[in-house]
C-alpha cells in the first residue's frame, strides 16, 4: 500500500514502472483514491510475488 504523504483535492492518474518483471508477470492497482492506492504484483500462474517498482501521482490540487 503507498499512501501520499500530502492528499490530493481529486484522485490523481498513477504510472507504474516495474523491473526485474519477467514474461507473464502483471500488476493489479486497487484502491485508488486522493490518499494512495493498493499495488499487487502476481506472476504467470497468479501467484502473489514481490516486485520492485517506481511510481509516479500527477493530480491537482492540495487536501486541506
């Protein structure tokens, strides 16, 4: 789970890059909201793996 260090005013667009990421293997983001968003990794057979990731937010707005 990431969850932002300052809330957005509307929940922003999310980029995901991903590495070490091999055939097959996908990502699920859930939650998405003003405050974070949930982000799973699972390989080919849908199993739950552990991935390292960059992720970027672009929104507007401060919650206040």
């Amino acid at each position: 789970a990431i969850t932002y260090t300052n809330s957005y005013y509307a929940t922003p667009s999310v980029g995901i890059s991903a590495q070490g990421m091999a055939t097959g293997d996908y990502y699920s983001i859930t939650s998405k909201s003003k405050t974070g968003f949930t982000i799973q990794f699972f390989n080919s057979s849908n199993s739950g793996i552990s991935k390292t990731f960059d992720w970027s937010a672009v929104g507007y707005g401060l919650k206040s």
